[in-house]
C-alpha cells in the first residue's frame, strides 16, 4: 500500500500499518554517524504536484537536540529530533522522534524511534500505553533540492522473503507482525543487499517534503 501525504502520528498506528519494517535494535552504532545538517529545518509533505505551505498541513520539525541545555547551548551535531505536527479536526496532535542518519554503500538511511507520541502518556496514562514497545524504522533517503524522498521498507515484502526461507536474519514472528531482532551490524548487510531492489520498496510507505 503506498501512502503518501501520512506519517505515523504514534506507535500503534505504526504497528498496524504493515507498510514498514521494524527493528528491535537500531540501523547505525556510533562510529557511523557523522556531523551534518541535511535534514535541519521545517519541512511540509508534498506530492511532488503542488505545495502548498498552511497551518492545514503536516509539518515536519528537524532539529539538533541540546547536549544538555542546563548547561549550555551545545547542541549534538550527530543527531536530530523530528517534531511531526498534524492537524485533527480544531486541534494539532504532536509527536517526536529521535532520528539518526548514515550513508551506506552511497546511499543516505534514516533511522526513527518514538520518543514521545501524541496521546496518553503521564497522570493520562492509559492501559493502551502500558503495552506499547517503541522500535526502529528505517528508510532510505534521497536529497533534492529543498527536498526529501523518504522511502521505508515494505513489511510484506520482507514477510514474504523469510516465510520462503529467501532471506536470513533474526527475527520474532507473530501471525501479524515480524520483528527484526538483527543487531546494527546485520540490519546494515541487509539494507546494503536491497539498497537498489524496486520491490523492497514499491509497497512501502513513502513520504515526499518540501523545504519551507
């Protein structure tokens, strides 16, 4: 199913989207980082058609967290936090993800995890909440001018390779989720491997933005 114009607003849209892979463990250590400011800025979804920049559409916040902000304004070059705001009928509803980028075999990925999501939460705490288990995405990512091609990994895609024992890697199963359970390591051989497959990523969700 290819979406465009959505992005997850928390994790249980996410784990019943089938339109990504998911990681236990993340894509990248910490010797594959490098400083950058690719994705710094404030971002709007398009479809390559027609942008329209209003309060009416979502917006994607990227920004160097502070290294700790009691203490200065030293900010973590490596690193960025992703604010996605999407309107919901009179009010908008914020989430915040940690996202980390690297490059491998030419190509730029980007790694998500769920840091904060828009509902529940706190003294509002739900038993919704008590089981969500944040994971990582990740997708490749193409760099335009003023623009970004998002393209995750199509979650059928990879079900059908492992249930026709096509591919090895770790994972749990469930009969409506896999869960890759591969360290960095093995995830990066895997996505090097796929890096240029059209099927990999031809059900996958894909998201287009615009630079504002």
């Amino acid at each position: 199913m290819k979406t465009r114009k959505f992005f997850i607003v928390g994790l249980i849209t996410v784990l019943l989207s089938g339109c990504v892979v998911y990681s236990f463990y993340p894509l990248y250590t910490e010797k594959d980082l490098f400083a950058n400011d690719i994705l710094t800025g404030e971002w709007f979804e398009s479809d390559e058609q027609e942008v329209k920049f209003s309060e009416e559409e979502s917006t994607w916040t990227f920004e160097h967290p502070y290294i700790n902000k009691e203490k200065g304004n030293e900010r973590d070059s490596l690193s960025y936090l992703l604010s996605y705001k999407v309107k919901d009928g009179d009010q908008y509803l914020e989430s915040a993800y940690d996202v980390h980028l690297i490059k491998l075999a030419g190509q730029y990925f980007l790694d998500f995890y769920l840091i904060d999501y828009a509902e529940g939460g706190g003294e509002n705490a739900t038993l919704n909440d008590f089981h969500l288990i944040p994971v990582h995405t990740f997708a490749k990512l193409t760099v335009g001018e003023d623009q970004l091609k998002i393209n995750w990994f199509d979650n059928d895609w990879l079900e059908d390779l492992i249930r026709e024992n096509k591919i090895r890697i770790h994972h749990e199963e469930t009969d409506d989720l896999i869960l890759l359970t591969a360290k960095p390591k093995e995830l990066q051989k895997f996505v090097t491997k796929y890096v240029n497959s059209e099927e990999a990523f031809k059900e996958g969700l894909e998201v287009i933005l615009q630079r504002k």
